[in-house]
C-alpha cells in the first residue's frame, strides 16, 4: 500500500480498503503510472498545464505546469514582481495534510500558501516572513484546511528575479463521506492526540492512508513523546455504527492499551483491550530497533458500537533490547487508524484555532525589589534537592541564603559562592552556591507581556536567565519538554550578546526555536538592559529595550517543527547557573568544571558574580 497520498495538478490519489484508485479530471502520466506500478512507496504525479494557472512566466521554458511535472530539473519561474502568484485545480475538494516547495536559487523572502473551495475566497494555511529557500515542508496539522483550490501568494522576492519552483507539491485525500456501506469512515479526517514528536509526526498522519506493507519503512505515521499514558483520536463527522478498528502500528506499538469510543469527545467508553495472554506475548517481544518491525491489530468487537469520536489509549510502551540484555521504551507509533462500520459524515473539521485576545494590558505582577527582603509572597525559593535535581551538567546548588539571594539598594541580587566540597543537597557534593527563585505556585498565568531590567555578569560560563516555564512540568504524564518553555533571556558570559528560545516536542535543547542578538553601538551585557517577551495565542515576540530579536508565529512553529505547547499556564523563573551544557557548547571548556574554566572560578572565589534584577513586570490584557 503506498505510504501517502500526494495531489498534483489534478491527480487526487485516494485509498479506499486497501485498493488505489485515481479520482481525476486527467489521467496520471506514463512515466507516473509505470513508477507506481514498480514502486508501490512512489508519488503519483499528473502533468496537466490547463490545471495551473499563475500571475506570469519569466519564458516559455518555465511555464507554471513544470512545476507539477515530477521532473525534478523543470520548473516554473514567475514574472519579475513581488506579488507573483501561481495557483492550481486539484479537481475535487481535499483535505490537505502538506505541501512541499522545492525551490530554485530564486525563491520566496515572505509569501503565504492558501487555499480555497471556490476559486475566489481564500484561507491562509501556511505564512512565511523570513524565507531562506531549499525544501520547505509546510504541515497543516492542527488547522482545517480543505479546498479543491491550493495558491502560493508571493509577497516579497530574496533576489531582484521571480519566484522559482522546481516543484510544488500538496498531499491530502478527499474525507470518507457519510456511508450506508461498510466502508473505512476515518480516511482523511480529523485526528488528534495529546502529544507527538514534531510535525512530520503529527496525528494527521493516522488517517491519510499510507502505511508500508512490512510495517518497518519510514513513511507517514503519528509517533507520540515518550510516555505510556498517550492517547490518539479520530473524528467520523457524525455517529456511526463500528464494527472494526484496524490499528496498523510501527514498530514502537502499544502493549497494553484501550478502544474507545465517545459521543462528545468528552465522555469515553472502553470497547476493547487485549487480554491478559495478549499482552503478556506483546511484552515479551523484545527486540533491538533495527530488528523489529510492526503489527496489525484487527479488532473485530464482539457486538458492533456507536459513536462519532474513536480512541487508543495507550496503557503500555513497548520494550526494546538497547543493547541486550538492557531494555529502552520509546513512545507509541502508528503508521494507520482505520474505522470500519457505517455513518459519519465528511463535513468532520478540525476546531478554529484561538485568535488575538481582545482588550488592552494592564499589569498584574510587579516587584521592584524595594523591600528589605524578597517578598517571599511573590517568590518561591527554589533549592537543589528539594524543589529540583541538578540540570544541565551544571556545578552549582541552589540554596536559600542571603548570599545568594537578597534586595540591595532596591535591586534583586543573585550572587553566586564558592567553597570546595562544602555544599550537600540533594545526596550530591557542591563546590558552588547560587540563587533561582520563580513564581510557582504564587502567580502562574497564560498570556502576556513579561519583561524585566537586568544587569548580568561578564565571564566564561555565568549563565544568568530569565524564563518562563510550563506550570505542568512537574505532571509525570507531561513533563518536560511537552510543557513548554520560553526563554527571554540568556546569558553564558559573553559580553557583546544574548540570546532567546522556545522549547516544546520537536524544538528542544540544541534544537530550540531561538535566535541570537547582539547590543548595538557597543552595548553589554553587564549594563542594564530591559528584556521582554510577548506571548499571544498566535505566537511569542522577543525584545531587547523594545528591539524586536525575535518572532516566532503560532502558524509557522506548528507548520514546520512541533506541538505548539503555550496554551496553559507558565511561571516566571531568575536564576544564575554556572557551567553546563550551554555554555560548554561554546566554550568547549572541560575543565575544572564543564563549560567553567579556572579563571571564572577564581573570580567567583573572590566575590562579586552576580546577577542584578531592577524589576520584574507581567501585563495581560482583560
């Protein structure tokens, strides 16, 4: 069976009960046909020019069907303007899950994909505002996009020539409508889950029949994070009547789990799990990741069910041999989930995603560290062993201590100590103390603008930061990084920048979303400086004394890496580490200390590193 389902030009390639069929205005090319005839995993593709349609050409060899021709050295190059357009007919409307633009040295700066059911109004799914070029693969997961009618909007050129495509591709299949038949009601529709790992593993992918015949190849599927309480739905549009779930895993498959099914998708009633025999078999499969492979559950229920919404609840991961005789679990891999029965409804869609909040910000927390202490009704301590474990490969301990931590002269101050092997915490040896307070438990908010006035510390491996975290990172069933993190500011020593990061499933440790900035006109970091973010339902924009160093959009971060994981509850969080992980990156000091060298040592023997903190301000709208 293939392992997508790919949309060019005409050519809609729809799986329907393990049989392809093309529904099309225009029958697939010679080369196209014979390529899936020996190639089972290959796209389809359909050369047909009168289905595209585009604003210009630069010449007659680079007309807009050269762009859906599946002939990776052709291709359409737009007239010499920053408003070029190029838009194609897929003959049928579809629910889309991707499109891929494989673009020539001429390509987009700033454009917008969209889609359309008329040919006349149209829906942004996918806005580009820093374009770079290359392959572009633009997920559609979690938004509703369906449309007979896909357009790439140009809106300003990277070069002074058109916009240039090798290829443009968009995947997606037409939804199972409602059936008096038996029929697989989940093909194309809405799915959701909990959590997966990044955008290419999003619960899309469960309904858009694709799986490889040996369970063992890469090809479209949802991956959960690693933990066993995860779940993944399908909505059928409407009640239905189901007699079978055909769950087709990959190899990381669940033990244990649950069916169930849901009239609201709210209230869930369990329709099946595998006994205790099945999965004591299951669990005892062990094998090492290159060796394993899938399964295929089919589960024929002893009694046909309703409802409109199905659910596997994973109870169980399974294990692997990492090497023998140790075992790893990973998460839950599902390459199909298949509905079988009669129903449902092809109007099924994915919710609105939420908008800008309305209202204008008024402050709803401030400290300007003007008490004699930390106002501890605002402010948590938190302590190594206690409130936390170490992190990051970093040397010191977090303690409650007025050498640490404490107002002076109307400012915060986290100053950091050292004496050789004088610090227990946690059942580990400290050579260094340090401070890190937080709002946990004492104000926890979603939404904002948060900003603060700093004066940081100069030096290899100080490692001051000003963050937020999600509220649900200590919930074992979350956890970080599917809590969401957002990092205003960073500081690992060096004088002349700082730096700012998201972090969520997909976009995490070195592979954060971030960016880095530098002070102007000879600015440090060791002078005060306000930073701040501003975190919306639509995305976060970081600034440094009201410069603006980076956006990142709900929209893109979604399209292109992971979960957006900023719809609840954050803490505010100051702190000075030292040492680590980060720093070391760029240091690549390894001794006394990992990413600490001597001379930072010395200096905090003597006194004197530290962090300084004006005030800390939240505003939220309301």
């Amino acid at each position: 069976m293939p392992t997508r389902t790919l949309v060019s030009a005409l050519a809609t390639l729809s799986l329907l009960a393990g049989a392809t069929a093309f529904s099309a205005a225009a029958e697939p090319t010679a080369a196209a046909a014979a390529a899936w005839d020996t190639d089972r995993a290959a796209a389809a593709y359909t050369a047909n020019p009168a289905a595209v349609t585009a604003s210009g050409s630069e010449n007659p060899g680079t007309t807009p069907g050269l762009a859906f021709d599946g002939d990776g050295a052709t291709r359409w190059a737009s007239n010499f303007a920053d408003d070029a357009w190029i838009r194609l007919d897929l003959g049928s409307t579809i629910r889309v899950d991707r499109v891929v633009l494989d673009w020539e040295a001429a390509y987009g700066k700033r454009y917008v994909l969209e889609a359309s059911k008329n040919g006349t109004d149209w829906t942004p799914f996918y806005t580009e505002t820093a374009g770079t070029g290359g392959t572009v693969t633009a997920h559609t997961h979690p938004q509703e996009v369906t449309g007979r009618y896909i357009r790439l909007r140009g809106l300003e050129r990277a070069t002074p020539w058109g916009y240039s495509l090798w290829n443009f591709k968009v995947y997606g299949g037409e939804p199972a409508p409602a059936s008096t038949t038996r029929t697989n009601l989940a093909l194309n529709h809405p799915a959701y889950a909990d959590h997966y790992q990044h955008a290419g593993n999003s619960p899309a992918y469960v309904t858009d029949g694709g799986r490889p015949a040996n369970l063992k190849d890469d090809a479209t599927r949802w991956s959960s994070d690693w933990n066993k309480d995860r779940w993944i739905a399908v909505d059928l549009g409407a009640t239905s009547t189901i007699d079978t779930v055909d769950l087709y895993w990959e190899a990381a498959y669940a033990v244990d789990y649950q069916l169930q099914v849901s009239d609201d998708n709210r209230t869930w009633r369990t329709v099946h799990q595998p006994s205790a025999a099945e999965v004591a078999a299951r669990r005892a499969d062990i094998k090492s990741p290159g060796e394993a492979v899938g399964r295929h559950d089919s589960v024929r229920l002893p009694q046909p069910v309703t409802g409109r919404y199905v659910r596997m609840l994973g109870k169980e991961r399974r294990s692997f041999y990492n090497p023998a005789p140790a075992t790893a679990q990973f998460g839950y891999s599902l390459y199909e989930f298949e509905v079988w029965g009669t129903g449902g409804s092809a109007s099924a869609a994915y919710p609105a995603l939420p908008g800008e909040q309305p209202g204008t910000y008024r402050t709803t927390f401030f400290d300007d560290f003007t008490a004699a202490s930390l106002d501890r009704s605002k402010w948590r301590v938190v302590r190594t062993g206690s409130e936390m474990g170490p992190v990051n490969g970093e040397a010191q301990a977090y303690v409650d201590s007025t050498r640490n931590i404490r107002t002076e002269g109307g400012n915060l101050v986290l100053e950091s100590t050292y004496c050789k092997g004088c610090t227990q915490a946690g059942g580990g040896t400290y050579d260094f103390t340090s401070g890190r307070i937080d709002t946990n438990t004492k104000f926890d908010f979603t939404y904002g603008r948060v900003s603060a006035r700093m004066k940081l510390p100069v030096g290899d491996g100080f490692w001051p930061a000003f963050w937020l975290l999600g509220s649900n990172v200590d919930d074992p069933t979350v956890s970080w990084p599917a809590s969401g993190e957002t990092d205003i500011m960073e500081n690992i020593g060096y004088p002349d920048w700082t730096s700012s990061a998201l972090h969520g499933p997909g976009y995490s440790a070195d592979g954060n979303i971030g960016a880095r900035q530098t002070y102007p006109n000879g600015g440090r970091a060791d002078q005060w400086h306000t930073y701040a973010v501003e975190w919306t339902p639509t995305g976060m924009r970081f600034f440094v004394d009201d410069r603006l160093v980076q956006e990142t959009t709900r929209n893109k971060l979604e399209s292109t890496r992971g979960q957006w994981v900023f719809g609840h509850q954050q803490y505010v969080i100051l702190n000075l580490a030292l040492g680590g992980a980060y720093p070391a990156g760029w240091n690549q000091v390894t001794t006394p200390y990992w990413g600490l060298p001597q001379s930072s040592v010395d200096r905090i023997a003597g006194g004197g590193v530290r962090a300084e903190v004006d005030w800390v301000r939240v505003e939220q709208k309301g």
